[in-house]
C-alpha cells in the first residue's frame, strides 16, 4: 500500500519559518516525482513546488519563490519543503503526492491528475 504522510504543519507569524516533511512508504520513490500542493478554505488545491527524481529539478509557483525551498533524500523516500518569511496568505493544509512520472517541468508541475498518490495534508497557519 502506497503512503505518503505530510508533516511539520504549525501555527506561526508572518516572516516566520516551517519545515514540511513527506515521508513515502509502498512505492519506489526514486520512480516519482514529488509535488507538494496546498488548499486553503474555500479554494482549490493549488501546486506549490515539485522535485524531480530523474535529476533533482526543482519548480515553484511564483507565489513561493524565493521563498520556499524543496529536496528530496531519495535514501530515505522523504522530500522536505522548507519555508520561510511566511505569509498570511500562505495558509492552507499542505499536501505532498507522488507523480507518475520521475520527471517534471513548470508546465506540468501543477496537473494534479499527473499524480496518483496523495497523502493526507498538514495544516499551517500564518498570522499577521
């Protein structure tokens, strides 16, 4: 059974700092890139970054650049977003999912149906 289970959501202020985590289990993580996307209330589930496997190729929405970071440890089937100088308007429940697909570019880092494996999110909480 495929699993992926976010981490390291938090409540914290503006120009704060988390760290993400995405631990995977039941699946050849190095087969799959990973995405971390985010829905905050009332609105659909946006793509926030994603990391190839095949090279370590990283992609951000404009939202986050600068501003996010995302990796990978292929050794540990985890990818991490770290983020930092958070925003109120980044507040959502974060979700990382597997891509069908080791690889990825901008154009397509944001097709939630290029991927098939979810897990359950983490909440963070900006305030101002």
């Amino acid at each position: 059974e495929v699993q992926l289970q976010a981490s390291g959501g938090g409540s914290v202020q503006a120009g704060g700092s988390l760290r993400l985590s995405c631990a995977a289990s039941g699946l050849s993580f190095d087969d799959h890139a990973i995405g971390w996307f985010r829905q905050a209330p009332g609105k659909e589930r946006e793509g926030v970054s994603c990391i190839s496997s095949s090279d370590g190729s990283t992609y951000y929405a404009d939202s986050v650049k600068g501003r996010f970071t995302v990796s990978r440890d292929n050794a540990k089937s985890a990818a991490y977003l770290q983020m930092i100088n958070l925003k109120p308007e980044d507040t959502a429940v974060y979700y990382c999912a597997a891509n069908r697909a080791p690889y990825i570019n901008q154009a397509n880092m944001a097709n939630i149906e290029d991927y098939n494996s979810w897990g359950q999110g983490t909440l963070v909480t900006v305030s101002s």
